[in-house]
C-alpha cells in the first residue's frame, strides 16, 4: 500500500534524528530546511535516508536519472521518492 506524502516526510523526519544522533530532533526539521546546509548532514548522510526511505517504501530509485541537486529539502526529496511508489 503506497504511503501518503505526510507519512514519507514523517518517516524522512524520524531518520534525519536517527543519523544525526538525535543532534536534530525530528520535531525540529522542517520541510523548507535543507538536508546538508540547514540540518547538518554529509553527502553519506543524505544518501543514508535516501536508502532507507527506498528500503521503507518498497522501492528501487533509478540513481543515475535523478536530479540529486534539485532535491536539497525535506520537502523535494520527500516528494520525489513519493512520486516513485
């Protein structure tokens, strides 16, 4: 059964606290922050929640066709990986 968009951030939101170590409370992420300017997190860091959203949602992202620059917030990446359910 495909997750609504709010259930994506929501998860997205709970794994930006778990790979930060709790250094960026879930509550405190925003959908407007950045994942690596605003929240702190590397280039691995990001790739993480990207992996584990896929692994979550039952799906395989064509990582060579996507456009990994315009997906910076929790909101674009969110709905990116939403729109591949």
């Amino acid at each position: 059964m495909n997750k609504t968009l709010e259930q994506v951030v929501d998860f997205m939101r709970s794994e930006i606290e778990s790979i930060s170590l709790g250094a960026k409370p879930a509550a405190e992420v925003g959908e407007t922050d950045e994942i690596m300017a605003d929240l702190g997190l590397d280039s691995l860091d990001y790739a993480t929640v990207m992996l584990r959203c896929e692994t979550w949602l039952g799906i395989k992202v064509n990582e060579a066709a996507a456009d990994w620059s315009s997906l910076r917030t929790v909101a674009q990446l969110a709905a990116f990986m939403h729109s591949h359910q």
